[in-house]
C-alpha cells in the first residue's frame, strides 16, 4: 500500500486543482492521498463525490498554530483528518485564519513595494485565485517578474524566508487540538522536528500535546534529516503516538514528488481506529 497522508492542492499553496492531484495520484500509484490544504477544506470538499476508483482519499487540513510556551510564539503545523467540515466553530476559527492571512499577503507586498520591489497585491491575488494566500503565493509573482529564478531563491533569508516575512495571527495548538478533536476529526502534528524551516518546540511540548489527545507524529516529512526521524520516531514509541509520512506535495510550488513519503498501513489503520 502507498498512503501518502500530506499533500497541498490549489485550494491553498498547491499548483494542481484538487481534481488533477486525485490525476497525478493514481498516475503516482498511490493508493490512499490525503489533501492536507492550509488553513481550508475546499479542496477535499469539492472533489469528494468525484474520486477515482483506484485511489482513497482521507481528507484533511493542515491547521496553521503557535505554541506559546516560548516567546515569541513558535508556529507549528497540525494536520487534522477525517474533520466534519461545517462545524461551526471551525469554520469561524478558519475563517479568522484566511483573514489573517490575507491581511498579511497585503502587509507584505507593501514591505517590498516600499524597498522598490515592483509586485502588486492584485497580481499576488490573482495567482492565489481564492486561496488562503501563502507566502508560495508572493514568491510566485516574484518568480514571474523575474526578481527571483526559482521558489527556493523566493525563500531565501533576504527574502520571504526572514527579511519580508511577516508573522500570522495563528491558533493556539491547544485550541486548535480540541477544535479538531469536537469537529470528529484526529491529529497528527506534521514535520515536529524540521528545524530549517524555523524555531521547533521543545519535546516537552510534544508530551502535553500527547496528554491532550493528540494522535499522531509525522516522522517521514522532506524537512526532516534522519537524526531527526529517528528521535521523532522513538518519541512516537514512547508516547504510544501513530508513525505518519507525507511528501507535502505542492505542485511546482515544490520540487518534490507525490508519494516521496508514505505512511505504513498499520500506521494508517491506527489512524483510522482513532477516530
Ligand atoms: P506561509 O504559510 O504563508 O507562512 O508560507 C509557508 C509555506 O511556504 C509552507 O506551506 C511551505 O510549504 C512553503 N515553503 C517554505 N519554504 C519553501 C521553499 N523553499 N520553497 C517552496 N515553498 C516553500
Ligand atoms: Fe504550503
Ligand atoms: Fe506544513
Ligand atoms: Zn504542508
């Protein structure tokens, strides 16, 4: 079985429409894809009627959290499956998220209109097409003017890595848990350790995210070397947490494949019996 439980469609910082990543996973002979989108459920939401045969989707969301045992906060990742996705409270919490968001794709392409970088807010808007706007979203435009060369260059520290990248009003990771939790959804806490796309929390956090109902941790993640799998994996044993993979997929928003990271089918049927 080849369970992929970590992909991005363009329903938030994805390249492909969620019809065409269902496409490329079967073409990726996939048989399980998860469709983990920032911050929304559209994705999944149109598409579920019109899966392939071949594949099943788990759908999911990737939940943007800080935790706040550290100052200032530290921005974590949580990714929810299985969630009913017209919860109120839910809705309401992720809707205040895209706002933010949009808030701050704005607020940004002032910071580098001010430094003389020529992009607009409408052709960011434009390339997020409705999306929940990610920085992806502003290094595209930057790609297109030709001031970057690739995605990677966009991400660089004197660029949207540091330099012009503004914080978000994320949800607490407590908060966030127990939405998910109420909302019949289960957690798995995506790339824990990945340590170069920023500040990681403490183990300890881990723990008391253990203690309050979290499922699972994403070991197999591109962001993680494989010192930092294997201390997240013992971390998993210890607490008795579900051992996921994903490739974070996004298209050409990214250089890596669908299916790059699986999930191993006990792993997935844990994950199923959990909720
Ligand atoms: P944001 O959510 O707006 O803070 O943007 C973060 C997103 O940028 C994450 O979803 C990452 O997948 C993406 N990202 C981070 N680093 C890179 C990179 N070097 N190349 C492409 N995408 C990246
Ligand atoms: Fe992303
Ligand atoms: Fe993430
Ligand atoms: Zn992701």
């Amino acid at each position: 079985m080849r369970i992929d439980l970590h992909t991005h469609s363009a329903a938030s910082d994805g390249t492909l429409p969620p019809s065409r990543l269902l496409e490329a996973a079967v073409q990726a002979r996939l048989d399980v894809i998860a469709i983990t989108d920032h911050d929304t459920t559209a994705g999944w939401d149109t598409v579920r009627e019109a899966v392939p045969d071949d594949i099943a989707l788990v759908p999911g969301i990737e939940f943007s959290c800080q935790w706040t045992g550290a100052a200032p906060p530290i921005s974590l990742h949580l990714l929810g499956y299985f969630i009913d996705p017209t919860y109120p409270p839910l809705v309401a919490e992720l809707e205040r998220l895209r706002q933010a968001r949009t808030e701050r794709g704005r607020r940004t392409v002032e910071l580098l209109r001010a430094d003389g970088i020529d992009i607009t807010w409408d052709e960011v808007a434009r390339i997020a097409a409705g999306a929940p706007v990610g920085r992806p979203h502003i290094g595209a435009a930057l790609v297109r003017r030709g001031l970057v060369s690739t995605m990677d260059e966009a991400f660089a520290p004197h660029w949207l890595g540091e330099r012009y990248r503004i914080p978000k009003a994320d949800t607490d990771v407590f908060v966030a848990l127990d939405l998910i939790h109420r909302a019949g959804g289960v957690t798995v806490f995506a790339h824990p350790a990945a340590s170069r796309r920023g500040r990681i929390v403490p183990d300890q956090a881990i723990v008391e995210l253990a203690a309050a109902g979290l499922t699972g941790l994403e070991v197999d993640h591109p962001d993680h070397t494989p010192e930092q799998r294997a201390h997240v994996r013992d971390l998993a044993r210890a607490l008795g947490l579900v051992v996921t993979g994903g490739s974070d997929f996004h298209g050409t928003h990214k250089t890596v494949p669908l299916g790059a990271e699986l999930t191993a089918v006990e792993e997935y049927e844990r994950l199923l019996a959990a909720r």
